[in-house]
C-alpha cells in the first residue's frame, strides 16, 4: 500500500468510526462465504465487489440470484454467465469447498432500467425475485447486508423505481451501509430506527472497505 | 421428408441457427474485464489539410433510440469575480416527459452540490446531448469507448459526467487544445464517472482536430486521496489525415515529448502500472487504449459488429486495402485519404451502410424484396438507424469564428434525413429543435418530421430512398453550393457591424430549418400517397390504374424456393 492510499484509507476510518459513534453500533462479525448481488440490477454491484477485492475478501457474485442458487452455496452450483445473467467466483475453494453454505448474502440496491431490460426483468418480478431470495436468508439465517452507495441518484419520489428496490430490500436487512449522499432525507436512518437495524453512514464508497473489513475477517 | 429436401432445408435451419447467433449481440452487463465494444455513436475527424476547403470536420451520430434530441442555445455571459458554476449529473439516457419542461431545464434537478469558480466569461455555444460548437468554432463529437470494470466510478464522489464535461470545455475553451487541458483538469480534480465511463470525444477548432479519450480511476477514488480523478489522453490527427472513434478507444502508443500532438494526465502511465493493466517490465511500449479499453477482434471476426472501423478507413483511403480480418487494435489511429475530402463526403459516410461490402445489410434476402437495411442489424454500420441526430462540424479559419463555424444537424436517421446548418455566430435556434421525445408524436418538433418521412420509407425502401435522395439533393446538396454566398454576405455584413452578421445567420438558418422541416413534412405526406398499401399511385395522373413497386426475380425466385422446402412430403 502505498503512503496515499493509507492516508485514504486512515481518513475513511476516521469517518467510519465517527459513524459508528453516531449511529453507537459495531459492525457485527459474520463468517465468509459471501455472495454479492444486486437489488434492481445497480452498477453499484460492481463498486461493492471491487471494495471486497480491495478489502482482500472473497466472494461470490450472481446477478439475479434465486432461492435454489443460494441454497447451492458457494459456487453457485457451478453455473456459468449466460445471455442475462452474470455470476463471477472469487471465493476461496480450498477454504469453502463448492457447497459451502453462505453466511451471508449483500445486496447492492439501485434500479437499472438498462441492466434489467438486459436481463429481461420488470420491477414485479425483480421484486418477487428479492422477496423470495431475502426469504430464504431468513429461514436459513444467512445474514442479509444492504448497501446503498449510488446517492442521491439512486433516490427517488416514493414508488419510484429506486425506492421500491430500497422497499423490497431494505426493512428485512440485518445490516444497512448508506453513503451520506444516499441518506440526505433520513430515510435509511428513520428505518434503522423503527425495524431497530444497525446502521452505518459513510462518506464515500472506500469508507465500505473497512467496513466488509471487520464483518468478514 | 426426402433427402433432397432434407439437405437444403438442414442448411436453412443452419443458416438460421447461425443467423440467430448473428443477431443477437446483445451482451448484458458484463462481470468480467472484457471491453465489449459498444453500439453506439460513431465521430469522424477530418484535419484541415485533409478536407477539400480547409475546414477541419467532426461527427457524431447521437445513436441511442430513446434519448432526448432537443436542442438549445447558450448565450455568451460575463461573470463577477467570486462567482460559482454549478455542477450537475447529467445523464446522456434519461429523459423526461414533454409536459414537465425540457431536458435542459430539467437536468438542474440532478445538482451534484459541487460548485466551482466560474471564468469570467463564457463562451456562447449549440447544445444538444453535447456542446457541439462555440463562438470561438471549438467543436465537439463523441463516441463511448468503455473502460476496464475496476475503473468504473459511478458513485457521487464523480461529480463530473461526460455531458457536463463537455459543457465547460465549450463554454471556457478558445481552442480544441485549451478544450481538452479545461476538461482534463476539472476531470482530474472533481472525479470523472457517475454516469459514464470509458468515453471520447472529437475536439476541434479551425486548426486542428484531437481525439480526447478519459477513463474513470475506480469507485474507491475520494476527492480528498491525492491522486487524479480520472486519467485521459488526447491525440491530434494529423493536418492530411482523417480519423473515426467507432466505440473503441483509438490512442495507442503516446510520446508526450511531442507536446503538438499528444497530451495526457499525469496519472496516465502509473495508473495503468498501479492497476495491473500495464507491466512496464513487459519490454512493450504503453498503449493507452490496451491499457484502459483493450478490445478484441476485428469486423470479420465479429461477423460485422465491430466492422464500422475497417469500413471508415477502407472509405477513406481504399488504396491501401484495409484488410477486415485485421483486428481492430491494429488498425492505425489515422489514415490520409485517397482524395480530399468535403462536408458532402463527410456526410455521405455518416449515412454509410457497408453496402457491397461482406458486411452489406441487403445481400441475399437480408432486406427483402425492397431491400431495406432496417430488417437486418447484425452488422453494425456507420448509419445504424439509431440516431437521435447527428452532426457535421466544421470549423474554417480564413473566416471570422462566428462565420468560420458550422454544425450541420440531420435529425433521425442519417439516410431519410436532411443536413441543416447552424453557423456559429447564431444567436438563437429554430424552436422546432428544442422540443419533442420518443413517446408523444409532435408536429411542432423537427425530428417528428423526419421520423415521419423515415416511417413512410420503410414500405417500400429500394423506391422510398430514391424520393428522399432527390429531397436531400435539393436541400442539402444544393444549399452545400450556396454556403460560400452565404458566407460572403454574412462577411461583408461582419467588416460593417459584427452584430448584423450574427443577425443575418440567425436569419437564415433558421429559415432555412424551417423550409427544410416543412419540405420533410410534405415528403412523408407524398410517400404516404405514392406507396399507400403498397402500390404505387401516380398522385399528378390521378388514373384508374395503378402499378405496384417492382419486386425483383431474385425475391421471387427466393419465395418458390421456400414454397418447395416446405412443401409437404409427395407419398
């Protein structure tokens, strides 16, 4: 790591613990395997797994995953990206041999009418896909992760497209990461607080680092 | 079903296996760091010495199908000391219904919150999706080019998109080069990104022509990290030679001793080193477009989808027989063209369609009897019928900057439209090009009209493009003649009272948009006449007998073909 890169990242703690201090909750600790997905098919997936990479923790990503691909474990049962439907594996397979059980799922929210229309998605059946994803982690107890790190881009009037990714996602998370840009209206933060979810605010996308950091090493 | 059958209709079945494999280029977003070649705009640069009356030439075929199209003008302002601009995220895709205003209001609601000094004087400037032309004839095309994934950045911390860019280096940049040092710089200092990534852009004035290309640094990137925000290289093509950015990214090899023909961001080797996409241990020279948007193939390997850079180049300079199996990373950044080349040519290639090519969208049954390029799009060529507009810029010097510049506009798809000009020194434009988008039809918006025509050409196309080609002689061809009259008087106007030329160009541009516009109108009534149900009605004669378009002994032959594949087996 070079000097610059610490400076940014030591700036990035410092915000990370003020956050913690406001908001007067810890990242909680959950084990690896980890699979990375997206709420509405948001390029904001991509951020969160180049934050992993740089955090140095492996992961599983599927685009659109379903109950049963989850219920594969790590892997994903070896399925291969096709037309409309992405997977990438950098999970370490000597340590979470194919199978492994997730501990937890992260969810990337932001609608991309670009990215469903190329994966042949509607907002219903984005949602319906969520829901029954997100159902699975809490019958299996996988921990369910939510970061919202588009801003205010990735916002909208209530119904939106955005917002009802937010909505199907959200209010069942174990854990919500917002970047300040993405809370201007307190939402995520009146959420936290009325389904009682640890919350944490950050600046910007490299603050996540440390943040997967804790959870998963 | 018998043998003799079996075969022939074993190999149609191949063929359409294979042709479904053809068509289907849509590649979803990708999760690895392939660059997939992009299926947008395409830009064309022309240097000075490379056209037929000086002027320096850029392009941009908009194609997207479902972006804004409106347009604007942008007066020149005086700023005070201490004043701000304000930075907006605009996305080059999202639109908004005609009832809630126009686009360029409507962008203001997406403020980044970043405000930066403003100059102490902007320049007046066109507006489309991009700045196209300033005062000071600084013009501007571009092409998406893609970048690796880890550089993508489309978190806030990017306050800066491409749209925006291009915004500030036409209102604060006198020349191309001043253009690409202000957009450089505001990039590396604010964060490039958001809504974009990989981009270039056509960067001209009446001298010289560049290729500009930037690329983001990654989401992690903070304003406060120390290191550049984005990283970019620009590239002048040389005074006798023309270019072409069909989505990939054209920089090679830079050399940034050669200050009059390369610049580049500081960051721009050590990001590539950093990020493991250059080994400078290789022995290999740095290549900033293998570096950052590496892009494998050539036309033919790609069965036409990446065939618009062999194409450019073998309509450009045939002599040197462009080879289509070469990839394209090979291809040279520039070429001299076998001939001289004028705003006419420019635009003919902005309407090119491969024909006679390996790549021709017609050949075989591909455009049916009437040979229509629309039915076949497995091949991606230059006039793809995307376009929202596009554009032909030329910037002239020997002329004042207000007479010397010219955007020519064609709304809707290169070949059913009309060139119309705007100079420079305009100081409004027609208000039939502010308003309009996809989803409501609008006879007060200029694109309508030309969609209007274009829809009529579909019936019957190898007979419809002929009415329009004679339309587009008239109007476009015609008027190409006149523009050195229309020069004249403006000049003779500029020595009396620079202000009476700006008057006078205004006036005829926009007279000029007006006819044309109608004359499009009229057109698409005529076709609608001439082709009604597919005859073909004689609307001068007004007889009882009528004809039908001529449908070709190979369609025929084609159809008997199939008639007896299908056929059912004889017992």
């Amino acid at each position: 790591m070079n000097k610059r890169t610490f400076l940014g990242l030591a700036a990035a703690s410092v915000v990370l613990a003020a956050t913690f201090l406001i908001a007067g909750q810890a990242p909680p600790k959950v084990g690896l395997p980890v699979l990375t997905t997206s709420a509405g098919q948001s390029t904001d997936v991509t951020t969160l797994n180049i934050v992993l990479d740089e955090a140095g923790i492996t992961y599983d990503y599927c685009d659109v995953p379903t109950p049963e691909m989850v219920a594969d474990g790590a892997g994903l049962g070896g399925r291969e990206s096709g037309p409309g439907f992405h997977v990438e594996s950098t999970t370490d397979s000597s340590k979470y041999p194919a199978g492994t059980p997730y501990k937890a799922v992260i969810f990337a929210i932001g609608a991309s009418l670009k990215g469903m229309g190329a994966s042949g998605l509607t907002l219903d059946s984005e949602e319906a896909r969520l829901k029954k994803v997100i159902d699975f982690c809490k019958q299996k107890k996988i921990f369910v992760m939510a970061v919202h790190i588009g801003g205010e881009s990735k916002r909208g009037p209530a119904g939106s497209d955005n917002e009802r990714m937010i909505d199907a996602v959200a209010p069942y998370a174990d854990y919500l990461v917002v970047t300040k840009d993405s809370n201007k209206d307190g939402r995520f933060t009146k959420l936290s607080q009325s389904k009682k979810i640890p919350l944490t605010e950050i600046e910007y996308a490299l603050g996540l680092v440390d943040i997967v950091k804790q959870i998963f090493q | 079903m018998n043998l003799k059958r079996l075969v022939p209709l074993s190999g149609t079945l191949l063929l359409a296996v294979l042709l479904a494999g053809h068509l289907s280029t849509a590649a979803g977003p990708s999760a690895g760091d392939e660059i997939i070649a992009g299926e947008g705009c395409t830009s064309i640069l022309v240097g000075k010495l490379a056209s037929t009356d000086g002027s320096v030439m850029t392009t941009h075929t908009c194609d997207c199908g479902t972006c804004d199209w409106t347009w604007r003008h942008v007066p020149a302002a005086d700023h005070k000391p201490g004043s701000t601009r304000k930075i907006y995220h605009i996305s080059q895709y999202k639109t908004w219904p005609p009832a809630e205003g126009l686009k360029w209001d409507l962008y203001k609601k997406d403020a980044t919150g970043l405000e930066i000094p403003e100059v102490a004087h902007t320049y007046a400037y066109h507006h489309g999706m991009f700045g196209y032309m300033n005062e000071k004839q600084v013009s501007i095309g571009e092409s998406t080019i893609g970048c690796q994934r880890k550089m993508q950045n489309p978190t806030p911390a990017a306050k800066l998109d491409l749209s925006m860019l291009t915004l500030l280096g036409i209102e604060r940049a006198a020349t191309a080069r001043e253009a690409i040092q202000v957009m450089g710089a505001l990039a590396e200092k604010y964060g490039y990104g958001f809504h974009d990534d990989g981009e270039m852009l056509a960067v001209a004035d009446a001298n010289e022509a560049w290729i500009f290309e930037i690329c983001p640094v990654g989401p992690l990137w903070t304003p406060d990290g120390g290191k550049p925000g984005a990283v970019w290289a620009a590239q002048r093509v040389p005074d006798d030679h023309v270019s072409v950015c069909p989505n990939e990214s054209r920089i090679g090899e830079i050399d940034l001793t050669k200050t009059d023909f390369f610049m580049a961001s500081s960051n721009v080797v050590s990001l590539a080193v950093e990020m493991g996409y250059y080994d400078p241990k290789s022995g290999k020279p740095f290549s900033f477009k293998r570096a950052y948007s590496p892009v494998e193939g050539s036309a033919t390997s790609t069965n036409g989808r990446m065939q618009r850079l062999w194409r450019f180049f073998d309509l450009a300079a045939p002599s040197q027989k462009f080879k289509p199996e070469t990839p394209n990373m090979d291809l040279p950044f520039s070429v001299k063209p076998d001939k001289k080349i004028s705003v006419g040519d420019v635009m003919a290639m902005t309407r090119d369609r491969s024909y006679g090519t390996p790549f021709d969208p017609v050949q075989g049954i591909r455009g049916g009897p009437f040979k229509n390029p629309n039915y076949y799009r497995g091949t991606r060529v230059i006039d793809h019928g995307l376009a929202e507009y596009s554009t032909v810029t030329q910037s002239r010097a020997g002329l004042p900057d207000p007479i010397g510049g010219i955007v020519w506009i064609a709304f809707g798809s290169q070949d059913t439209s009309c060139y119309m000009p705007l100079y420079a020194g305009m100081t409004e434009i027609p208000k039939s090009f502010m308003v309009g988008d996809h989803w409501t039809f609008s006879r007060d918006s200029v694109r309508w009209a030309f969609d209007y025509t274009d829809f009529h050409v579909q019936v019957a196309y190898s007979e419809a493009i002929k009415d329009v080609q004679a339309a587009q002689a008239k109007y476009e061809a015609e008027l190409i003649q006149r523009i050195p009259e229309i020069d004249a008087q403006a000049l003779a106007l500029y020595k009396k009272k620079p202000a009476k030329a700006a008057e006078f160009l205004t006036g005829f541009s926009l007279n000029n948009a007006a006819t044309v516009t109608a004359a499009w109108w009229k057109l698409g009534d005529d076709l609608l006449v001439k082709y009604n149900r597919l005859y073909l009605y004689n609307a001068e004669k007004r007889g009882f007998s009528r004809g039908q378009p001529a449908t070709p002994d190979w369609w025929k032959k084609a159809v008997r073909a199939f008639d007896i594949l299908l056929e059912p087996d004889k017992k």
